[in-house]
C-alpha cells in the first residue's frame, strides 16, 4: 500500500490573503481538496476544489484586497506569476490594457512525497520521459518528486522557469532535495537556459515544467541527442493531441506528408500522400495523466505514433492506484484485425474484416495467422498456433435465440435481410452491453469512436464490414455464425472457381501472362480466390460492381 506524505504550507498562502476571505477558507475545513483560490475584482471570491468551486465571502472584491495580497508576495516576473518565499504556492496575475492587476489565482502549491511509485521503475530506467495532461491533474506535483528521488544518485539540474518546481526564492524548496535549480530570467529564453545547463553544469538528467515553445521543443531534441536524460511536462490530454499540435509535435517525432510510389500505394491498399513520422522522438516514454492516481504508459513512443498515423490504436499500459492505495498495472491491449474463419490463410484485400481484443499473455486467436488493418490494408503477422475458444453465439441445428447486435452505422433493413440468408434472428439492442457482437462499417472503425472502445473493453466482438451492401453484411454473418453458403450447387460453384483460379496462377507463374480476370464471383468464393492467390505470392484484387464483380490475379 502506497503512503503519502503531503506537505503545503497552507498558512504560508492564507497569509497572505484578506483576513476574512482566509477565515472563510479555514472554516471550510477542506484543505487536503483545495487547488486554487480565486480573486475577480467586482467578483465573489471563490475556492476550487477538486470536486468543485465554492464562493467564500458574499462581498465582492475590491482593489484594496487585490493591493493587500501583491504587498505581501514576490515581485511578478514576465509571465506574470509571483510566489512566496521558501513555499510551492503560485499568485498568477490578470491585466487590464494599462497594466493594473484586476484578478489573482493563488494556487495552492503541495510537496507530495511518493507520487511516482507508481512510475518509479519507469523514472529509474533512464529513459527521456514526457508527462501529457491537462492544467491542474499533477503534472507538476510528479515532476518534483521525480527530480528529489533522482537527485539521490544522479547530478539534476531542474530548470524552473515560474519557480513553479523549487519554489519562489534563491534557496529551492526541501521537496527537490540534492537537485540543483536554474532560474529562467524570462519565460522567452527558457530554451537557451536548457541549453546552458548542459553545457555548463554535465548534468546526467534535466527536469523541464511545461514545454509549449518551438524553440523549446528543438532545444529539449538538442539535449536528448547529448546522452541527457530528460523528464518534461507539456499541455495536452492524449498523444494524438501532441501529435496534431504543430508547435510540439516534434517532440514524438513530428509528422510529414509522404508521396508513396504507385506500387507501394496498391500494395498498402491506401491514396498516393499517407501521413508518416518524420524523426525518432525527443523522448523514449510518453505518460498519459487521466487523472491523479490513473495513467496511461507509451512505452514505445515511436510505435504508439505510427500505429496513430496508421489509423491503429496504439499498444499502452495501464496504471492507476484503487481506494486503498494499491497500485496496479494491466498490460497492453492490442486490437487488430482478425478474420476467424476456416481457411487456413485468412488474408485477403478490403473484403471483411473482424477484430477481438487480446490481452498481454492471453493465448492469441487460431488460425496461425492474423491480418492487422494499417490505413486501409491489411499486413500480415506470423504468431504462435494458439487455441482459441470463439464466444458463445448462436449456431448449430435446432431452433435458435436471436443474435443480438448493436449496429454502428448500418443499414438495419439490408442487416435483416442478410440474416433471412442464413434463417437467423436478429435482435438490434440500444445498450452496447447487451450485444452479443457489434457490426459496423470500416469508416466507422476508423473513427474509434468510444462506443467501440466499451465493447473491447467488454470483450464483445466487433466485425467490420468495408462497406453497407448487403453481399458484405451477408459475408460478415457467415464468419460470425460460423456458416458458409458453400452447400449442395455453390459446393461445385466454388470448386469450379477455384480451379479457375489454379489454372490463372499457372499461366503467371509460367510468364504466359502477366493478369488473369476470373469470372464474376460472389464475395465468399470472391474470397478463396484472393486466399489461393496468396498462398502463391501473387497478388490480387477485385474489380467491378455487383453482380458482376471478379477478380484479378497478376504477379508482384
């Protein structure tokens, strides 16, 4: 169980505000759950909390008060933010045109000693670290204790641009404990004070709050290629957000626009111009800060951002700490694209796909091999033969219950009429726990929009159709109900076709021709032609419009 020990000199702070505002705050009684006090001039004074904001005095407030509480704190610095002595409080300031203060924020500043257990094995590594999360969630808080348990045995020189991390004051707070501290004359010349500590003091690590410049984030690159390890924060509340600010993507590795060549672009299955990372990224590890006790861990930034741009969910970690203080860590959930079917091979281009979560040392999905969607195509992946036990649907002989579905962007009409293909009852349901799959378009898919991130949370499957027609739905049911229409006369259809196939896949592989179109096809027999095509290396695609849709087969 993780103990903490909070230190915050709150007096320090309620001294220096009206006597009857800090009356009001003491009377409260909540002072382990304030974040900020906060003074409008013509405004109630009002105390944030974390579960919310309180008015304190039922008077407004005057100049007077604002004038009592600037006598009694710091000298404000370009960035207009103040702090008292010796202490981790921050008095940020608000101006009028011509300059007069007309509204403070007096944020509480806390010492938390043992906030980086959770990470400490990360923060040890040596890795370059990037703390990602909104204002207020603790970034800060961390980044402190981070430099104090790193300080023990390692040179640390903190850069504090706000005195936000050592606090206000020539002599550092006793938080940062051995670490050495480097004041920022302004906020505009942070980068050069990076710099600086570098070259003047050889540090084995930097502590960075809040990198938001350009200049900075080539700065913090500069230092992270010297062999430095960093540990920064920076605004945002996901990797993909950093990913699309353009003044701090750099930092992850940056984003370019690629023109691929016209075969590169027909084997991935995507448009000519694709998004890729343009560099390595400045740090090794990105943590996600939800909230203060619940993270989530980039162990490898590289891949987590081409899997973004990939259109992949990314593989992360899970860490939070329950009502007890226990901290645990649930390992990567990778969603990729599965095709579970009979064939041996279940690969084939923009025809169906299925997908199903697998958690870290799970058994992975038979057959051997897994198709993984990347922007548009599917790559293959060889794993480990692992049984794999489908979830209960209805199938079989005998009179069956209804598959209930939770459709994402499906037509529910052309759903009902696939599944009187197969004489199987379709419930549609409102509520994604109480699918027994979820089925929707590749579109949809791409968005991730958080209803499929419940249902793979939930373990629920998800089927993924290329598009809303009803051959695909129908294709679709098949895989789920493990059926094939491949009975009585389709038996000799797909045999026909696939010796069709066989004796295309002759011809170019003697160099007698360099494609072959087959005869139009339906999907599923569409779908064993693509599967033989592949196991001979070539490659295939399909062409046409429905009925009379075929395909085509030619070497690479």
């Amino acid at each position: 169980m993780t103990q903490f020990q909070i230190t915050d000199d709150l007096e320090a702070l309620l001294s220096v505000l009206p006597p009857d505002i800090a009356r009001a705050v003491r009377d409260r009684n909540r002072n382990e759950a304030l974040l900020e006090v906060v003074l409008d001039l013509g405004r109630y004074p009002e105390a944030r909390y974390t579960d919310g904001e309180a008015t304190l005095c039922p008077r407004e407030v005057t100049e007077a008060d604002l004038q009592y509480v600037v006598s009694r704190i710091g000298e404000f610095d370009a960035d207009n933010r103040a702090g008292i002595q010796r202490t981790l409080h921050r008095i940020s300031a608000i101006r009028n045109r011509r300059g007069n203060i007309i509204g403070l924020t007096c944020r509480v500043g806390r010492a938390v000693y043992g906030t980086i257990e959770i990470i400490k094995d990360i923060i040890l590594s040596g890795k370059s670290i990037l703390l990602l999360g909104r204002p207020g969630v603790g970034k800060t808080t961390m980044l402190r204790e981070a430099a104090r348990v790193l300080a023990e045995h390692k040179r640390v020189i903190i850069v504090d641009t706000s005195n936000e991390i050592g606090g206000d004051g020539d002599i550092p707070h006793p938080a940062v404990g051995r670490a050495r501290r480097m004041q920022v004359p302004k906020p505009s010349l942070q980068h050069e004070v990076m710099i600086e500590a570098v070259e003047n003091h050889m540090p084995e690590v930097i502590i960075i709050d809040e990198i938001g410049r350009e200049l900075e984030a080539v700065a913090a690159r500069t230092i992270a290629e010297r062999g430095v390890q960093l540990i920064a924060t920076a605004h945002g509340n996901t990797l993909e957000n950093l990913l699309m600010n353009p003044t701090l993507s750099d930092l992850v590795g940056g984003i370019e626009s690629v023109t691929l060549s016209d075969e590169e672009a027909r084997r991935r299955g995507t448009q000519k111009t694709v998004l890729e990372r343009r560099a390595p990224p400045t740090f090794d590890v990105l943590i996600e800060i939800q909230d203060r006790q619940r993270l989530l861990v980039h162990h490898d930034v590289a891949a987590s951002v081409d899997a973004l741009l990939r259109g992949q969910q990314p593989d992360v970690e899970l860490r939070y700490r329950d009502e007890e203080g226990r901290i645990h860590i649930e390992k990567p959930r990778f969603r990729r694209a599965v095709m579970v079917g009979k064939s041996p091979l279940p690969f084939w281009r923009g025809e169906i796909i299925s997908t199903t979560p697998i958690a870290a040392g799970e058994p992975l999905p038979a057959p051997a091999r897994v198709t993984v969607e990347r922007v548009g195509t599917f790559e293959e992946e060889e794993l480990e033969e692992a049984s794999w036990q489908a979830p209960p649907l209805p199938s079989g002989n005998g009179p069956r219950r209804p598959l209930r579905v939770y459709p994402l962007g499906l037509a529910r009409n052309r759903l009902q009429r696939a599944a009187s293909v197969f004489g199987t009852p379709i419930q549609f349901v409102e509520q994604i726990g109480e699918a027994d799959v979820v089925i929707t378009t590749k579109a949809h898919y791409r968005r991730h929009p958080r209803v499929l991130h419940e249902a793979e949370g939930r373990g629920i499957p998800i089927y993924v159709v290329r598009s809303n027609t009803v051959t695909q739905i129908e294709s679709c049911l098949a895989d789920i109900l493990n059926l094939t229409p491949a009975e009585g006369e389709e038996e000799d259809r797909l045999a026909q076709a696939l010796e069709e196939a066989e004796a295309a896949i002759r011809k170019i592989l003697h160099g007698e021709a360099k494609y072959v179109d087959l005869s139009p096809q339906n999907a599923y027999i569409r779908r064993q032609q693509h599967l033989l095509a592949r196991q001979y290396n070539l490659i295939s695609h399909s062409y046409g419009k429905e009925p009379n849709r075929y395909v085509r087969i030619y070497a690479e």
